[in-house]
C-alpha cells in the first residue's frame, strides 16, 4: 500500500487509536477548560470566538479546525483521514466532557485538573500521531508555514500560536498560567508519549 493509501485506509486497530487518540485530547482540552486558570492558545480562540458568534466552545474549535484545514492548500499540505477526523472530534468530545465535568473552585483541585489536562492532551496525541494517519489541522498548518517560509518549526508554532492566543485573549478568551503552563510543558509531554507508545509492539496495539 502506498504512503499516501495508508494515510486513509487504517487497520482496525490504527481506527480504534485515532478515535480514542482524539476524543483524549478533547477531554484534556475541556479539562483546562473547566480549571479556569487557562486554556491551550488555540482553545482561548475558540473560547474568544465562540461567545462572539453564540456557539458552543466545542462546535467552534471544529469550525476553526475546518477553517484551517482551507489554508492547507497553498500550502500543499497532505491530510489524512486523521486530519479530517480532528475536525470532528477534538471539538465534540471537549463539549460532551465539559458538560459532564464538575464546577471546581478551590484552587489546589484546579490546579490539578489543569495540569491532568495538559497530561490527558499529550497523551491523547501520542496515540492518534503515532497511527500515521495525519497531523491535525493546526499542526499542519504549522508545519507548512515552516517548510514554505523556512523557518524552524518552533518559530512557526510560536508566531502562530501567539497569533491566534492574542487574538482569542482580545475576543474574551481565557488566557492565564494554564496557558503558560501548557505552552511550556505539552511538547515535552507528547514527545514522551510518542516515545513510549512507538516502544508497543503494533500487535499489541
């Protein structure tokens, strides 16, 4: 099968990690949510957002995935079906978790569940990223802007992230040391989840 085939014809198993893969990082997102201390940049976009237009946080978060997704084309970005997958997960399962997540107010168990989210987050795309089925929309975007304007990949992330973070912080998104947190922690994190799912053998998988 080819390189590109195999992006979009999954083995049952690759099906079932790529569902699960991103319906974690969901949950990990409304976790944040739900700490108040601070979202992912892009979620603080979504959150800015979503009360601009009166839609969910969730339904938003696809939209702007979908939205991102058009931009691949100049680009010449390849998607796969999980890329599209993302589309329609991340955002769903953040609005199902979040309505079932409980009102936290003492801080020591919001900071818990911020940093459980960044957690839940990284784990979450370590197992959808190591399907081999395709990036999410963002980090596609990202990644072809570094290959388009040659710059390293952590100078794209920085001037996309930050973009999009400004921009929801000024629409009435949630921006705080959750976010700080998760900038600094989540590459590291999902690095060590790729690291350690790559070591179980694919027929455990």
């Amino acid at each position: 099968m080819s390189a590109v085939m195999s992006r979009w014809l999954p083995r049952p198993g690759q099906a079932v990690r790529l569902v699960g893969g991103q319906w974690l990082f969901g949950t990990g997102e409304a976790m944040l949510v739900a700490a108040h201390l601070g979202n992912s940049p892009w979620t603080v976009f979504a959150q800015g957002t979503a009360a601009r237009a009166g839609l969910s946080i969730g339904m938003m978060t696809n939209l702007i995935g979908a939205a991102v997704l058009l931009l691949w084309i100049p680009l010449r970005q390849r998607p796969g079906l999980g890329t599209l997958a993302n589309v329609v997960l991340v955002g769903s399962a953040l609005d199902v978790v979040l309505r079932w997540l409980p009102d936290v107010d003492v801080l020591p168990q919001r900071v818990a569940l911020c940093i459980g989210g960044i957690l839940v987050v990284a784990l979450g795309s370590g197992v959808y990223l190591t399907t081999g089925l395709g990036p999410g929309p963002r980090d596609g975007l990202m990644t072809g802007i570094a290959r388009t304007a040659g710059w390293p990949l952590g100078a794209a992330r920085a001037a996309v992230e930050g973009t999009v973070l400004l921009a929801g912080w000024l629409l009435g998104g949630v921006a705080g040391i959750g976010t700080v947190l998760f900038a600094v922690f989540i590459g590291p994190c999902v690095h060590l989840a790729i690291r350690l799912i790559s070591r179980i053998p694919d027929d455990q998988l």
